[in-house]
C-alpha cells in the first residue's frame, strides 16, 4: 500500500475530485481527514470510506476561513496522531470577463481557491515538520497555464496556486516537506456536468483532448496519491498536468492524417 502508516487531509473531499481522492488515499492505507463546507456530505463519503474497512473522519470546513482551516488541521491531528499529507483541493469557478465579474466575485474565488492553499500551508507545516516531513498537493487547473477567456479571475487564482506551490516547495524543502501542482484538464465531476449541458460545450470539451474523452476523477486521485507517496520522493516545487494531451494538441487539430496512405479510403 502507498500511504500505510500516513495520515492526511483532503479538502472539497464530499465530492468530485476530492471524493475520489479521499477514498483512494484510504485505500492505500491512509488515515484521511474529509473536509468539506458540506457536511452531510462530508460524512456520507467518510462512512462510504469506513464501510470500505478505511479509516476516515468528516470534517466541515470553510477553506477560506483561518479559523476553520485550523480547526481542521487541530481535529486531523487529535484524531490520527499526526499529519504527513495535506490535499488542498477545494476549489470554485465564476465566470465573467473583468468587465462583467463583480468585486465580491474576484474576492470570493481568490479566497476559495489561493488563501485556502495559504491557510493549509500555515497551520499543516508545523505538524508536518513535526512528523520529520510531509506533502502538500494543491488542485491548480490548466487553467492556470493559459489564459482561459470568460473566467479571468479562476485563471489568476489557478496561475497563483501554481506559483505559491513553487515558493511552498523552497521554503519548506530543509524540513523535508515537498509541495507539488495538479493541472487537470476537464474532469468529469458534478460543475462540469452542468456546465456541459450548454450548446457545443461538451463536444467541443471531448474534442481539445488528444484522448478523446473527458478525465475521471479517479485519474487525477491517482497522481494525487503518487504525489502524496515516497514513491515521488524527488519530485517538488512541480505542476503536473493530467489533461488526457489538452495542452499538447494544437487549436489547429492535425496538420497531416496520421494514417499511412494505404489504409486512407
Ligand atoms: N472538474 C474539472 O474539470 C476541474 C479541472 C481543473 C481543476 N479543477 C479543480 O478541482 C478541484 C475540485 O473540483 P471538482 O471538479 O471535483 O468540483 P466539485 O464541486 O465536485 O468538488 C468541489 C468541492 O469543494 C467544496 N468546497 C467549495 N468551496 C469550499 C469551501 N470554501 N470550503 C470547503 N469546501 C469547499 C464543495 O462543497 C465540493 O464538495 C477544484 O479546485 C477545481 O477548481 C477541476
């Protein structure tokens, strides 16, 4: 198992990304704490994680909040006895250009999805250090490495987590804690859903995937899991992109047909 004997924490844990990413570090053999500002939900995948023979204690939380995140931190700690993986993962989309995004809305994603990586960081690192060292993985978005047009304020928060997990990743690496990025392309979870029943949205979506099909959750829960392992021992400071060749297909599409001539009809 990957993460016996580890303990760690994942945030927006009662669905998505979170979820799967929950039940997998259990499954390999972590104590995991399931955080989440929807409790009932929270709880409904911790005792999913339980019945499954894992060990696993629901939290409600608002990442955003200093309180609550430390409280989170305090909790995990009181429960397992330490804390060596810290999954910042909560995360939240309003759309709009600048013109259309109002303050309130710049301010709310920033919080969401920056100062909660910030939060997690000031209260996890001093458990960790005291544990002799730890991981921090923070969900960052593609989003983050271009500009995406009709939600400026996502794609600055996702570009900042980045770069907070680099400067994470420098200060904390003589306590033997890394700090690393997951960029996901589109995954299937429940926002995305809804935001794929609008026009050409989903077709288009399939389309900008080399692969040819959106990701699973359980495909980003599984780099997050070899990131939390000693298996990725020598890897910090990164943001590893899983988006199924997103980022790797030109907007032009092929320029050639791969096929060799004779089997082009
Ligand atoms: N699904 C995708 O295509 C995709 C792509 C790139 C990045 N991401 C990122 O992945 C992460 C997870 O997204 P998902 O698609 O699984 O969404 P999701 O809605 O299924 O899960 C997000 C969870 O975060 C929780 N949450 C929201 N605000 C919170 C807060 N203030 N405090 C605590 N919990 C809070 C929600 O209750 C929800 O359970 C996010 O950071 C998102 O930006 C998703």
């Amino acid at each position: 198992m990957l993460l016996g004997d580890k303990v760690g924490i994942v945030t927006g844990a009662a669905s998505g990304i979170g979820a799967a990413s929950a039940r997998r570090f259990a499954a390999e053999g972590a104590a995991v704490t399931v955080a989440d500002i929807r409790r009932a939900k929270a709880e409904e995948v911790a005792q999913s994680i339980r019945d499954a023979g894992g060990l696993a204690l629901a939290v409600e939380v608002d990442v955003a909040d200093a309180a609550s995140v430390a409280a989170m931190v305090q909790a995990t700690v009181e429960a397992f006895g330490r804390l060596d993986v810290l999954f910042n993962n909560a995360g939240t989309l309003r759309p709009g250009t600048a013109v259309e995004l109002s303050v309130e809305d710049w301010d709310a994603v920033m919080a969401v999805n920056v100062r909660s990586v910030f939060l997690g960081a000031k209260y996890a690192v001093p458990h960790m250090e005291a544990a002799g060292g730890g991981s921090i993985i923070n969900t960052a978005s593609i989003s983050g490495l271009h500009g995406d047009g009709g939600a400026v304020v996502y794609a600055a928060s996702k570009a900042a987590v980045i770069n907070l997990t680099r400067a994470l990743s420098t200060d904390h690496a003589p306590s033997g804690i890394r700090a690393n990025a997951i960029c996901p392309g589109t995954i299937e979870t429940p926002p995305v859903a809804r935001m794929m029943t609008q026009g050409d949205a989903l077709a288009r979506n399939v389309a900008a995937h080399a692969l040819g099909r959106l990701g699973r959750p359980e495909e980003i829960a599984a780099a997050a899991v070899w990131l939390a392992s000693d298996e990725s021992s020598f890897v910090t400071g990164e943001a590893i992109v899983v988006d199924g060749g997103l980022r790797a297909q030109s907007p032009l599409g092929r320029l050639a047909d791969p096929r060799p001539a004779h089997r082009r009809a």
